[in-house]
C-alpha cells in the first residue's frame, strides 16, 4: 500500500486498486480526490508524505493462519485431562495475546518517507533517519524466502549513521513496484541530503561487513540442514552395525545430531564469510 499527501501542482493521477485475484481495474483520481491513505498497488507523481503499508486484503490470510495455529497449539492442552485448568487458561491468555500482537503489529507497520526523512514503524520500535543521516538506499535479495515462498525474493534497506541497518517495511516486490519506489526515494534522498552530505567515513566497510555476514548465517542453516543426511547415515550405521566399544557412548543420536548439526553451521558459517569478506 503506497499513500501520498495532495499537491496542487501534481497532475489528475492513475491509480492501480487491487481487484481480487488478479483483475485490476484504473481510477483517474485529481489531486483533491486522492485523500492520505489510499489502498493501492503503486501512485505515481512523487508527492511526499508517502507511506507503505499493508493493504486490508493482505491481512485477511495472516488472520485465518493464526486462528489455525492457535487451535492447532491449544487442542492438545484443552484435551490433556492431566493439565490443570488454571495452567490451560494462562497458556491460552498468553497466546492469544501473542498472536494478536503479532497481527497488529503487522498491520501497523509501515515505512513513511516525508520532508524530514524515513520513519519505519516495526512490531517492536520506531526508528527514524533524517535524510542527512542516511548513508545507502539498496535494495538486498531476501535470503529467508528460500524457504517461505510467500516471502518477498527482494526486499529494500537503508543505511544510517555508521553503516547501522533499517529494512524499509513493505518496500519490496511483493508488495511494490519496487525499481520504481527505490528510484523515487533515492531522488529525494539526493536531493534533501543538501550539498554539504558527505559519506560516513567506514559505513561502506560496515556495510560490506553486515552483509558478508547476514549471507553468513543463511549458508551455515543451509549446511546444518544438508549435514542431516550424512549424520543420519552415521547414526544408522551406530545403531545397526557393530562399533568398538570405545565409540559407543560418543555415537549416540543425541551427541551426533547434537553436535553435528552446530558443528556444520558453524563451519558453513565461518567459510561463508571468509569468502565473502574476501571477495567483497
């Protein structure tokens, strides 16, 4: 969801509304029609305040996915006569209010790019940079959708006083025409920076460094999953064949999965940015 703030000087403007599933249809708005919130696919113009946000239908399968995870956790506990009743009741608060604060957090987040800078409202904070403060606007291939495919494959950053990282909230290509909204919040940060801006001396290091490490983690959980095969063969091998009795006790499920598995991440991890930190 794209808003923008009327300007008189900007032209009657096409709107792209969402028609499920995949019909869209085309409003000619004017500048006075088009009102601060519009649930919208993408505006074109520039104006500024824009803000990304969710759109309603978007939140509507969020909503029937938590209801389901919710009967899923508490059937077994309302159904286990062997748990007491005031223990079912707190367990029940307390996910309820989890996953309510998930789904509201959710839709309240948003990235609002106005004159003064860049707010992102997340599920926990806050966080603002002024458009002096930013260092970089990029957009980052979205390693955690390898494994979530509604997940977007590129998501969107900006870079603060020493490299420090903000994923702009729903500013990525499932939610945006991205090339388009990075291009336009590039421009205003060019132009608001003033002639005075001046990279923060090592942000580009930094960043370089945040990077080779995020990139880091995701190969290591890729090592530690593909380890699962070859510690699975081992632990077969303990449990039918004979082995010497010296190894009995350190071949056990517990202690190869145990141990296997962190060993591979950590290994997987390690490579993964000595490589990328010498390549970058």
């Amino acid at each position: 969801m794209v808003s923008a703030g009327e300007s008189s000087g900007i032209p009657a403007t096409s709107v792209l509304c969402p028609k499920p599933p995949l019909h869209f249809c085309s409003l000619h708005l004017t500048p006075s029609q088009v009102p601060r919130a519009v649930g919208v696919v993408g505006l074109s113009g520039g104006a500024l305040p824009r803000e990304y946000r969710v759109g309603a239908g978007r939140t509507v399968p969020v909503v029937v996915a938590v209801v389901l995870a919710t009967i899923g956790v508490l059937f077994p506990v309302w159904t286990d006569e062997e748990i007491a009743g005031w223990v079912k009741w707190l367990v029940t608060l307390g996910l309820v209010a989890f996953f309510a604060w998930l789904v509201i957090g959710s839709a309240r987040a948003a990235t609002v790019a106005d004159a003064a800078g860049l707010r992102v409202r997340g599920l926990v904070r806050v966080r603002r940079l002024a458009w002096t403060e930013i260092q970089d606007i990029r957009v980052e291939v979205n390693h955690g959708a390898a494994m979530n495919r509604n997940a977007p494959g590129l998501v969107s950053y900006a870079y603060g006083p020493r490299g420090r990282q903000v994923q702009l909230m729903y500013v990525d290509d499932a939610h945006v025409d991205l090339d388009r909204e990075i291009g336009f919040l590039r421009r205003v940060w060019e132009e608001r920076r003033g002639d005075a801006w001046a990279p923060d001396a090592g942000a580009a290091d930094r960043i370089g460094r945040g990077e080779a490490r995020r990139l880091a983690v995701m190969s290591g959980i890729s090592w530690a999953m593909l380890s699962f095969i070859p510690l699975t063969l081992l632990m077969l091998l303990a449990l039918f064949t004979k082995v010497p009795d010296a190894l009995k006790d350190v071949l056990t499920p517990w202690i190869i999965m145990g141990v296997g598995v962190p060993v591979a991440f950590l290994v997987g991890t390690c490579l993964s940015y000595l490589r990328e930190r010498r390549t970058g």
